[in-house]
C-alpha cells in the first residue's frame, strides 16, 4: 500500500495535468489516508457532537478504521441521515438556517473524500475562487479586489439563494463524472447526497443540496461553482474586456495646453487657475466607447463583479449571469441581494465590508487625483451597531450576568477574544479605527463585570488592573490580569486591548491550511495511536482513544480523589488519552481512579 504522501503527489499532478482520474474508489483502502483525516478531524469543535446514532469521536480506534475498510471494500458502506437542527442566521438572528450533524465514521469517511478531491481539484480551481481553499479566505479575495480593481465604475454584486440547499445531484454528479472515471467512487458520492435527513426523528429525502456541516460539502459547491468561474472567464471577461488604454479627454487637453503656453508666457495666476480646473477633470474619457473592464471574484457563494463602462452593459451582464445559473447548473439568484451599485457614490456589500472607489473632492485645492478610482474597504456602521447591542442596554454598556461566576483571567480572556477577532477581520479597512466605540463599550462592560464580581467600583477595578504594554508602535493602555503558576514557570496573562486600531495592508486570514501528507507522521496523537498501548494500565487489547469536549471539564474543583484520567491528561495537557476498553469503560463508569489501577504510572516509575 503506497503510503499517503505519494498518493497525493500523484494525484495533485493529474490534476495540474488535467488528467482524468481512474480507480480512485482503490485509495479509499488506505489506513494512512484515514489516519492523516483522523489527525485532521478530531480537533473540530464538533467532533464531539453525535449524530443521528449518537457516536462521536470519543473511543476512535484502528479497529474501526479497518471496519470502515472492509465496509468500502465490500461496497457495503452506509451513510447515516445526517441529525438537522436549525441555527441562527449570521447578521439575521430571527431568521434560521439548517445544519446537518453527521455521524462520526461519516466524517470521517468525508473526510477522507475531500482530501482526495481538494488534491485533484483545488489546482484547477480558478484564481479568482478564494471560499474553502487551502491559503485563501476572505482578506485574500478582499485583497484581489483592492489591488486589481481601480477605475471600477459599477459593482454587481451576487449572491446564490440557498446555494448549499439547492445544489442539483445530476449535475454535480455529471461534473465529477467528467474527470473522475471510476463508478464506485461516483456511487459513494451519490449515496452521501441522497442519504438524507432527521428532524424531529423522521427521516426526510435530501432531493437536492449537499448538507450544510458536512465535511465534503465545501469542496463540492466549489466543484459546482466552478462551473460559474469558467463562464466568467471564458465568456464575460473575454467580450467584456476591450481596448489597452481609454482615449484622451478633449477638454483636459485642451486646458492642459492652455496651462502650458500661460506658463511659457509667465502668467502664473492663469496657469493656477487652469491647473485647478484640470483637477476635476478625468485625463481619460470614462465613455470610451473602445474601453471596458470588467474583474470578478468569487467566495463560496457570494461573488463580485467590478465593471467600466455604461450602466446597460452591466444590466446584461447579470441578466446573463442569472440566465447561465438558471439554466446550467440549477441555481437561482437572491434577488434582494443581487445589486447594480454605482462604485463612487455608493457602496457594494462584499463579504461584510463596503466595497467603493474613492474620490476626493476638495474645494480649496480640488481634488487628489492620486486617490481618485482606487478602492477602498470600510466598516459599516450597521455592524458597529449589532456588535456593540449584546453589551449594552438602554443604551448604555452593561454587566455579563453569566460571567460573574468565572475568574477574573477567564472574563478578560473572554472579551479579549471576542474584542481581537472583530478587530482582525476588520484590519483591512482604511477606517478601522471607528471600532474604538466598540472597544469602549466593550471595555466599560467588561470593568463593570468585574466591579460586580467583587462588589467594587468601576474606578477601583480599573485602577487594578490597568498597565501599560510595549508594542512596535509605542507603549499601550490595556487591562491586565495575571495569574502565577509556581516557580520557574511564566504567568498566565489576559489582556483587554493594547490592539492598535491601525489599517494593515498585508493583514490575510486564511480559512485553511493545506493537508499535508506529512502530518501523518509528525501528528502526536496518531503516533500514541499506533503505538497499541494503554497510556493507563499499559494494556496491548483493544486500544482506543478518549476524548474530552474541553479539558477544563475535567478538571472542575470538588473531586475528593482525582481519578489517574485525569492526572494524565492535565500531565501531558491533550484533550485525549489513549486507553484500552476495559480502562475506557472504567472512566465513563467512575471507576478509574488511584486506587483501582493495578499498574503504577510510568511518571511513577520514574
């Protein structure tokens, strides 16, 4: 069995080569592919979620991986209708959408599926397809646009009406039925689309759609959507995009001349005069009949559409747009979210920034025509208002009632994690600095939080804690709790703020990193794993893992003995111990304490 790493060379260069893949249901009888996807996996919050039948990653082992083989060997392997339960939608807490909850050998059998679709696929995939890839997310899409943009005049802005739910199985099957010659692997496809779900305990036909929380999902909308990207690029962008360089603007020119021969004849107030009028004159003719753009980028299923020229030509672009997810590949556009915008006068929405190109007009000077066209990002002030509304009441910031039982470290790490991911998403607007009245808000909440902990004052608690930290950019204000942990080990240190409210330019959050085969080697939980061996008793016999949702859970204050589970996993600080069944069985029991484990530890030993 060839080992993980050369298989997906190998297929990774089919795909760079454009070659059809055969015999890909075989790699799914590769214990290293489920090992490298086991590794990858379990640290998912929702690992620990069961499903439909209640299992979940806790009690994983090689035993069940070599099932799960024997199971696609035989081409008897069943999907599990996945669990639905409904969420609140992002930016629309009234509104809900679904979310399937699969079991945990789906996921992992997902798993295993998208690693071997995202090596084939993901080096095909477009350049301007930036949701659910390997070193992109949403700055480096945001980025495209800001970089390779300028001179936009009309934004289109697109969004896929409930595009997860609305994926139709033909077609997706047809499209992997291009490159993908193996029927086996198609089937198993096939069957995790049509595996259907339950709600409320009764099962429901999935007609259509890849379910949302799956874990092959992504890779296949972008499979789908891809579809889209190659008719942008090889039909829209070619008629779209015409001409090298727009024709000059007559009246430009013409007081461009005028300036030139009044400074050659040494009027100095004229050639003023005209300098400034040329200002509010582009150099270029923006109706260039002989001149268009237009750029595209996508993520997931929201996409953008920048385009130079008249209004009408953009009305066809979506019309055709519209008429090409319609008809190819099933889909319908969100009409209350798919805009025309003007780009300077007003703003397009594109992955919860305003999108829109500046211009500066000054009427003492006229305007800066070095910023003029360029696009910039901003926060909209909608989403300081939503952001700031669970802090505050009466208009007013508010104490966290359900927080006043936690230590101080844990509530400012609390708002400080809170505080941080807003600001790092927003780092890319050149007016991220309007968060500072989320941070006030979010900072008077969190002393008075604390004042109501200790019965204090607001003033006292802030005296207490406040400090002073060093940064590139100079020293900064913040609030600091420290919590010391014996000697010859640094504190533990929450801090509230000290984050500079600056635009950074190269700032990129990626969704992913790319599954590397190696890690199959270097991931020390499958290394345990493979070593057969009970971390407890030392016991050979049905190894498996144990896991736990957070390792604060087992560690709760109160417990008169502290069972051997414990000690060894705060020891090694892993949410996970490997045991064999009959210690597994004694832990969810109660029983795995000091005084019923007939091995010492090796720590003991020692």
């Amino acid at each position: 069995m060839q080992n993980a790493e050369t298989v997906l060379d190998v297929i990774r260069e089919r795909g760079r080569r454009d070659l059809p893949l055969e015999r890909l249901y075989r790699q799914l009888f590769n214990p290293q592919l489920f090992l490298m996807a086991y590794g990858r996996v379990y640290r998912n919050s929702g690992a620990m979620t069961p499903g439909a039948t209640g299992e979940t990653v806790d009690g994983m082992s090689l035993a069940k991986i070599v099932a799960i083989i024997r199971a696609l060997r035989a081409e008897s392997y069943r999907w599990t209708p996945v669990k639905r339960v409904y969420i609140d939608k992002k930016g629309t807490p009234k509104k809900k959408r679904p979310l399937g909850l699969p079991t945990w050998s789906d996921k992992l059998v997902s798993e295993v599926v998208r690693v071997l679709l995202e090596a084939y696929y993901d080096v095909q995939f477009s350049d301007r397809s930036h949701g659910f890839r390997p070193r992109r997310g949403c700055h480096t899409a945001l980025q495209e646009v800001v970089g390779h943009w300028t001179g936009t005049k009309w934004f289109i802005e697109g969004d896929i009406s409930d595009c997860f739910g609305s994926l139709d199985h033909e077609v997706m099957l047809s499209i992997l039925a291009e490159k993908i010659h193996d029927g086996r692997f198609l089937r198993l496809i096939g069957h995790m689309l049509e595996a259907g779900y339950l709600e409320d305990w009764r099962w429901n036909a999935t007609l259509s759609g890849a379910p949302q929380g799956g874990v092959a999902s992504p890779i296949l909308s972008n499979i789908y959507l891809d579809r889209l990207d190659q008719f942008v690029e090889q039909k829209l962008l070619p008629e779209h995009n015409r001409g090298t360089q727009r024709r000059h603007h007559p009246e430009y020119h013409r007081l461009d001349g005028q300036s030139y021969w009044a400074i050659r004849r040494g009027d100095r107030a004229t050639a003023r005069r005209l300098r400034l009028a040329k200002r509010h004159l582009p150099s270029l003719d923006p109706h260039d009949p002989d001149f268009r753009r237009l750029k595209y980028v996508r993520y997931a299923d929201d996409w953008l559409l920048g385009f130079a020229g008249p209004k009408h030509e953009a009305e066809e672009i979506k019309t055709r747009v519209r008429k090409f997810l319609r008809d190819q590949l099933k889909l319908e556009l969100s009409e209350p979210k798919t805009l025309i915008t003007h780009a300077t006068t007003q703003a397009a929405r594109f992955l919860g920034y305003e999108v829109r190109a500046q211009r500066c007009d000054t009427k003492l000077t006229g305007p800066r025509r070095s910023a003029s066209g360029i696009i910039g990002l901003f926060v909209p002030r909608n989403v300081i208002r939503q952001r700031c509304a669970p802090y505050m009441s009466g208009g007013k910031p508010i104490q966290r009632g359900v927080l006043l039982h936690d230590s101080d470290f844990s509530i400012v790490a609390a708002y400080q994690a809170e505080y941080r991911g807003l600001v790092q998403y927003y780092i890319l607007a050149q007016d991220v600095s309007r968060l500072q009245r989320l941070r006030w808000v979010m900072e008077t909440s969190m002393l008075k939080t604390l004042a109501s902990k200790h019965k204090s004052t607001v003033t006292r608690v802030a005296r207490k804690y406040k400090a002073t930290i060093d940064r590139e950019d100079g020293p900064r204000r913040c609030f600091e709790v420290a919590v010391e942990r014996g000697a010859g080990r640094k504190p533990l240190v929450a801090r509230f703020g000290g984050i500079p409210l600056k635009r950074q330019r190269a700032a990129v959050l990626k969704d992913s990193e790319p599954m590397t085969p190696n890690r199959v080697n270097t991931a020390e939980l499958v290394k345990r794993l493979l070593a057969d061996r009970c971390e407890i008793c030392g016991s050979t016999d049905r190894v498996e893992v144990h896991h736990v949702r957070k390792l604060a859970d087992v560690q709760r204050p109160g417990r008169s003995e502290r069972p051997v589970w414990v000690t060894l996993m705060a020891m090694r600080r892993r949410k996970t111990l490997v045991v064999c069944r009959p210690c597994h069985e004694d832990i969810h029991a109660g029983r795995a304490t000091f005084s019923t484990r007939n091995r010492p530890l090796e720590s003991d030993v020692r």
